[in-house]
C-alpha cells in the first residue's frame, strides 16, 4: 500500500524570502459574514462562502525553476516537458553539512551508498536539516549550505537532470556566484527550492516524486505541491 509523505511548505502570509525576493501575501479577501450581503441562496438557506487573494512571486514557497529563470533561451514552465516534475527520486541524507557549508561530490557519492540506491536519472533530494534548525527565523534565507559545481556534475553525470533543496536556494545568495545555478543553466538542469519535511523520506530508498508547477504562461518558475509516494 503507497503512503503518501507531503514535502511541501505551508504556503502563508509573508514567509521568510531572499531579500532580493518579495514575501507573499496570502490574506482573506471574501468572509462568509461578509458575502451574507450578496444573498446567495434563499433568505432561510443562505450560501455563503470564502475566498483568498494572494500575491506572489512564481518562486514562492516550494517551487520549481524553470529553464527560463537562468537562461533567456530557455524554456517557459509552461513550455517545459510535465515529465520532468515527477518519476523515480532518492533523498540523501546530508544533515551533517553545517549552516552555510559547502555540498561537495564526496558528500554525494558518500549518502548515494549511504541509501543504497544507485543514481540513475533519478530525482536526488537533498535533506540538510535546514529547517528544523532554523524555521521560521528569517535568518534560514542566509544559512543554506552550496550545491557546489562538482556536485552539480555529480548529478549530471548520472543523469539527473533534476534536484531539489531546503531553503531558499541551491546557492549561497549573498556571495552572489551561484555555481550551481549557472551550471544548471548550461546543462539545462532545474533544481525544486524550499522542500520540506525531508526528513519523513531518508533511509525510505526509491521512491516516485512529484511536484508538478502552475502552469503559468511563460513563468520562471512556480509553486508546487511536491509529493513523495512510498511503498
């Protein structure tokens, strides 16, 4: 019987964002007292109802790139192939790379054996424990550990064409290099930003991922609902 983990941040008003980013704004916009004036239904059976209105980036919350973000001939997420946002996937369990530590191929060759899944064109999500120290403090969009370049080869040369991390990026922002997000960008990578609950999938082995993006005319990226299915 599959069980169904959810790695996906609760998407709420002003998360934690890169100070280059916008928070998003996720607030009520219709009420139920309120819609009571439009008199839906029948004056003893009224319908009322709820609605929010939210204001975001397409990188809020858990997302996807798109190849567009990094690469202006790259493609739109609505344009990129829904087969790429889902298949066979592995966590590695990397939770003993400190705050703002650098991700290295060793590391990945380490937790590949560590999982006893050999990579092969899969999903690699990779658990830091960057959440579970530091959600909800904003101080999270500054301490994730660097996707280095080699390990970023790692993952290519192994046919995986897709990663995903926790926290706000792959790379350190503020030092403003981003190897891992130019990397991708010539190999025509995409990596999910903002995972959460990795910790439910290490030691699970394979397992079949999904997080399917919006799909947005021409974005950069978007949101997801990003799912791990174990058997």
């Amino acid at each position: 019987m599959t069980r169904i983990v959810d790695l996906t941040l609760p998407l709420q008003d002003g998360l934690p964002a890169l100070g280059r980013l916008a928070r998003p704004v996720v607030i009520p916009h219709t009420t139920h007292e309120s819609s009571k004036a439009l008199g839906q239904g029948t004056p003893d059976d009224l319908l009322t109802f709820t609605t929010t209105y939210m204001s975001m980036l397409d990188h809020t919350g858990t997302h996807i790139d798109a190849l567009f973000h990094n690469n202006p001939e790259g493609a739109a997420i609505d344009e990129m192939p829904v087969s790429m946002f889902m298949g066979k996937a592995v966590c590695f369990d990397l939770r003993h790379i400190p705050d703002r530590g650098d991700i290295t191929a060793a590391d990945m060759e380490k937790a590949e054996e560590k999982t006893g899944v050999r990579v092969d064109g899969h999903i690699v999500l990779l658990a830091t424990g960057l959440n579970q120290r530091h959600w909800p403090n904003d101080v999270i969009c500054s301490m994730n550990p660097q996707v280095t370049a080699e390990a970023t080869r790692w993952l290519y040369d192994r046919g995986s064409m897709v990663h995903g991390v926790e926290g706000p990026s792959t790379d350190r922002v503020d030092e403003n290099l981003f190897p891992n997000h130019r990397l991708c960008r010539d190999l025509g990578m995409v990596h999910y930003e903002w995972l959460w609950n990795l910790e439910a999938v290490i030691g699970a082995g394979e397992f079949h991922f999904q997080g399917i993006p919006l799909r947005i005319k021409r974005g950069s990226g978007s949101p997801v609902r990003a799912l791990a299915f174990l058997e």
